[in-house]
C-alpha cells in the first residue's frame, strides 16, 4: 500500500467484507463478546461493522446514509469497555485480521486505526 492508496482501495471491499465475517466467528467463540450481542444472528452486526468499515478506510459511505454519523462512543457506551474488553476485542480483530492476506504496510495501518478506536471506546 502507498501513501497515496486508501485502506479500501489496497483491501478491496471483498477482502474487508471477509475480515469482518471471521470476526464475527470470533466473536462468536468468545463469551465476554458475544453476552453483547443479545440477538441470537450476529448477521445485522457484521453487516453494520462492515459497512462502517468500508467507509472509515475509503470507500463508499453507505454507512453514514443508513445509520446517519457513527458516534461510536455513545453507541457503545452502554456497555462497560474496559482494558480487557479492549483487548479482548483487538484479539478477535488480530485474528481476522490473520485470516485474509495483507501487506505488511496495509495490516499495520488497520491495526493503528483500530488500536486508535478500541482505545477510545474505553470507559471504564
């Protein structure tokens, strides 16, 4: 990836859809997530993380047209996020991230980004 390419446009928008399907199976298998999720089909959240995903690393904002602006602190907020829960998060997301092929460059970026987001959503 060079530094005139998005994260979208190095990934593709398959690639991310992929990531965040392995996420979810992650999500899936670990308890301290998936009691956040109370619905039974963890569909309608890998739909909405991927198209967030999606427009955050450069591509289309559909996100924004169907949920209007993300306010991911406040959509979270109602759960207790703490350095735990942050890394336990990470950990699934690190291990979605190992299921699809990324470059080295491309790999660190999103991880900063989501290292920069799972820091932020603490509050506890």
């Amino acid at each position: 990836m060079n530094s005139n390419t998005s994260i979208y446009e190095a990934v593709g928008e398959a690639k991310i859809k992929e990531m965040v399907h392995h996420f979810y199976q992650k999500v899936s298998q670990t308890p301290e997530l998936r009691k956040l999720y109370p619905e039974e089909d963890l569909e309608p959240a890998e739909e909405r993380l991927f198209l967030f995903l999606i427009h955050v690393f450069g591509g289309p904002h559909t996100y924004l047209e169907k949920r209007g602006h993300p306010m991911l602190r406040r959509r979270h907020f109602q759960w207790a996020i703490d350095d735990k829960m942050r890394n336990v998060w990470l950990d699934c997301m690190s291990h979605a991230m190992d299921q699809i092929e990324l470059d080295t460059n491309t790999r660190e970026a999103m991880m900063g980004y989501f290292i920069k987001v799972a820091n932020h959503m603490i509050n506890q």
